[in-house]
C-alpha cells in the first residue's frame, strides 16, 4: 500500500476481558396514562435495557417543520436515486455548508483522505455505519468514500442527526436512513434498510453503542459470519463485543476504538469537558456558581465533566465505584460520596458510567423541587426514566429536549433529552476533537479490511499503537503549524 503500509503493519494488541455489564433484552412496553388538563401527555413504547438505548416513540418539532414521517414521503436527489431517507432532500444545500465548514478542522482526517485517496485501501469494501449523524461524521463517511469504500448508513441516537447533513449525504450518493426525531419502530427500520437491500451486502461494520452489531447477529446470522471487521467505539458497544466473545458467538475480528488513546483522552475527556456546559446552557440557562452538582462515574468522561463545573464555581460531587477512579477524583479535590447522601440537597444529577440504572426511582423521588438530571453516556438507561412514565406524574414539555416530571404535590425534576446522550442530543461537540476520533475510526477500518489471514482471529483487539500515534500526530501538527503562524 505504498507509504501507508508501514502504518498498517503493527502486531495487534490483545485488550482483557473487563468486568461483564449485564444487559437484559426484554423489552417491555407502557400504556398511555392520563395527565391533569392542558398539559402534555407522553406515549410512549420505553426499552428496560442498554440493548435497546436508543427507544423512544416520541418526536418533538416545530409547528412550522413537516410533520409527515420520511418513511411516508417518495424523495429523489438530483441523480435520481431514492435508495435513502431522510426528513427532506431539499435542505442537501444547507447541509453541505455545514460539512464545508466542519472540514476546516478536521485536519487529522482531511490529511489521511488526501494521503491515501491514490491508493484506495478501502476498495472493494462495503461499510455500514451506525453512528451519530452530524457534519463531522459526513467528513469521515466521505472519506470512506474517496479511499474506495460504498457506505450506507443509519443514526445511533434518534435525536442527534443533523437533517440537513443527512440530506447532504444523500445528494452525495450515499445511502443514509436517518432523521431527528425517530420512533423505536422508525430506528429499526433504518437500521434494516441499510443491510437488507438488493444486490448489496456488507463486509464491514462501524458502529456506535452496538445497535447495528446486534440487529446483524440476530436477525441476519448469515451476513454476519461474512462480514471481515468491526470497528466500535462505545463503551457499550464494546461491552456487547466482550460478552459475544466471551460466549464464543463473535466470529469475526472487532477493533475496540473506545479504549484507544486517542478517543479516551480527547473524545471523552476533553470533548465532554466542553460540550457538557454547551448542552446545560442551551437547554436550562442555568448558572453553576455555587450549585451543588454530582457527577456519577470518573472514567474520562466524567474527569471532563467535573473540571468543566469546577471551572464555574460549582460545589462538585463524585460517586465511583472503581478504587482507582475514586482516588483520582479525591486526589482532584472532589468528595467521593454515595448518591444516597447527597441526593435531597443537590441540584443537578449528570450520570456517565456506561451502566444501567445509576439513578433509580427512589431517589429521583428525593429530589428537591427544581432538579436537573441528565446523561453524558451513551446508553438512556443510566438514569430510569421508565419508570417515571406511571399515572401519578406528569410530562410537561418546556422548550425542545427539556421535560419537567410533575410528581403529585408539585414538586417538578428537569429531564433533559428523556436520560439519553445530552451532548449531541441538545447541542454540539468540538468539531477538532471528533476528527481524531474519526481519524482513529477510519484507521482501524483500513487495518481490518486489509489485514492478511490470521492477524486477527475472532476476537476484540485494541488498534495498534502505531497507528494511535498515528492520527494523533497528524493532529498535532496542524496545531503546530497554526502556532508558527500566529507567531
């Protein structure tokens, strides 16, 4: 592969089986419940487990947006294709603005497509992709592209896509099944168009949170036993991977991303150190001098999370259950305390532990009236909003992705984007530190489609370190050479 090749040699790296997150794949559906007049009800069909994080029946528009299903509408893009869909075809020119200008930052992965794009290392491989649809994951998906890949691809949350940049994509030619607001129906629909079409079938899988990973397995065994890598990069994801590998099920190689340096220390870490006061702000207008804020969990996200708040003058709070994370947040000036202890006098709740159920009922009824509970993990099933959906509490809807729960007496909680992922649901992330996670992605797509027989058995390997060094070097030199020209 000419100059890429010593990149693309590096012996792979076995990762340990960490401790097993038991996920539950029974689903479990809630009726409608009656609400005190002139408020707004909610019905809606809740998943009980990670397996199912992305559920929700329920989508929230302007009165001025198309309220028409895309499912229902017949689109066709400049070229004459219909093979997408999308919430309108005709926003491609907005959303191609946006990826014009997310490329401006994304020089890690702009140096890799122009670098490799001569060779074409992906040619010949069919990509299915479930991740976050917004302008700077086009820029990857359009990098695929150019290096010699088909794409065809479906969002991981059904609030994050940017509808003019699915629809950009889709002029583009390349397959997207996705738009903000999607029922649970909706989101496994999108997920099967982009797998079950004619004369198509994948070899590669990039996913996030592991939704199209577990919709292959179970429901196209076939296709899956075909299919040459997988590349994760969620916690989640990577847990399912685990516990397919451990249970002997994964019969092809997968790449976790997630623990790679590169996304652990910038995506998580100063990604969510940002994007945590962008989506607060956006949705509460809140100010943290002096608020008493608890933050479960301080893995990376989390260590972002709390320096964040801290910087604003708020008194923080940690619950960890890892002996070594619990020291690091105490040797960072923050009291480890449990929940329980704090849970009546704080006023905001942030959950970012990649488990389920870190916030119960119990405790989201000890809230003090005015509360803010939110979530910086992937899965919805941090904080247990099912079980807020009962007769005798009301859903009121304040402004888009902010809900208050009103218990009986009155008392009323802030739900921010119903427990699911506050960041890329309520607002954005830094477009710089995304194109090294996204470079880190395409790598570990190149490694695998490329790999001669035998590198890698069916198993989860990490990336290699060299190509870790790899994207991370390209990224610093571009902050380099801006330096030199501000000097």
């Amino acid at each position: 592969m000419g100059e890429l090749s010593s990149v693309f040699t590096a012996v792979p790296t076995h990762k340990p089986v960490k401790k097993q997150i038991q996920f539950v794949e029974d689903k479990q559906e809630f009726s409608r419940f009656p609400t005190k007049a002139g408020r707004r009800s909610l019905s809606r069909s809740i998943s009980q487990s990670s397996t199912d994080s992305y559920s929700s029946a329920a989508s929230y528009t302007d009165s001025s947006d198309d309220e028409t299903s895309p499912r229902d509408k017949t689109q066709v893009n400049s070229k004459g294709s219909s093979d997408f869909c999308v919430k309108n075809i005709k926003q491609a020119e907005f959303g191609r603005r946006e990826i014009e200008i997310a490329e401006q930052d994304m020089s890690a992965l702009i140096a890799l497509r122009k670098r490799a794009q001569g060779e074409k290392p992906l040619a010949g491989a069919k990509i299915v992709g479930c991740t976050h649809i917004t302008a700077q994951t086009a820029v990857l998906i359009e990098t695929l592209v150019a290096l010699g890949a088909q794409c065809r691809w479906t969002a991981c949350n059904i609030y994050s896509t940017q509808n003019e940049v699915a629809a950009a994509l889709s002029e583009s030619g390349v397959a997207v099944f996705a738009w903000k607001g999607e029922s649970e129906d909706d989101f496994w629909w999108c997920i099967d168009r982009c797998i079950n079409t004619e004369g198509w079938q994948p070899n590669m899988i990039l996913d996030d949170g592991g939704d199209l990973t577990h919709w292959v397995y179970k429901k196209y065994p076939n296709v899956f036993k075909k299919i040459r890598g997988i590349v994760e990069e969620s916690v989640t994801g990577v847990h399912r991977l685990y516990q397919l590998s451990k249970a002997g099920k994964l019969c092809v190689p997968a790449m976790n991303v997630n623990d790679s340096v590169t996304k652990q220390k910038f995506d998580n870490l100063y990604c969510c150190r940002e994007s945590i006061l962008d989506g607060l702000k956006r949705t509460t207008d809140v100010m943290f001098g002096g608020k008493q804020v608890i933050v479960c969990g301080y893995g990376e996200v989390g260590k972002g999370c709390c320096a964040a708040l801290k910087a604003l003058g708020a008194i923080v709070y940690v619950t960890e259950i890892d002996p070594i994370c619990a020291l690091q947040a105490c040797m960072d000036g923050f009291r480890v305390v449990k929940l329980n202890e704090v849970i009546r006098q704080v006023d905001v709740i942030i959950t970012c532990t990649g488990n389920k159920n870190v916030v119960t009922r119990d405790q989201l009824d000890r809230m003090k009236n005015g509360s803010i509970v939110c979530n910086m993990g992937h899965s919805n099933t941090e904080i247990d909003v099912a079980s807020l959906r009962t007769p005798e509490l009301t859903w009121e809807r304040v402004r888009s992705q902010v809900d208050h729960v009103i218990w009986p007496d009155g008392k009323r909680v802030i739900l921010l984007a119903e427990g699911r992922l506050l960041n890329l649901s309520c607002s954005t992330v830094p477009t710089f530190v995304l194109s090294i996670t996204a470079t880190t992605q395409a790598l570990a797509l190149i490694e695998l489609y490329n790999a001669p027989e035998g590198r890698y058995k069916q198993d989860v390997y990490l990336l290699p370190k060299k190509m870790v060094q790899f994207a991370a070097c390209i990224s610093f030199l571009k902050i380099l050479t801006c330096t030199f020209v501000l000097v």
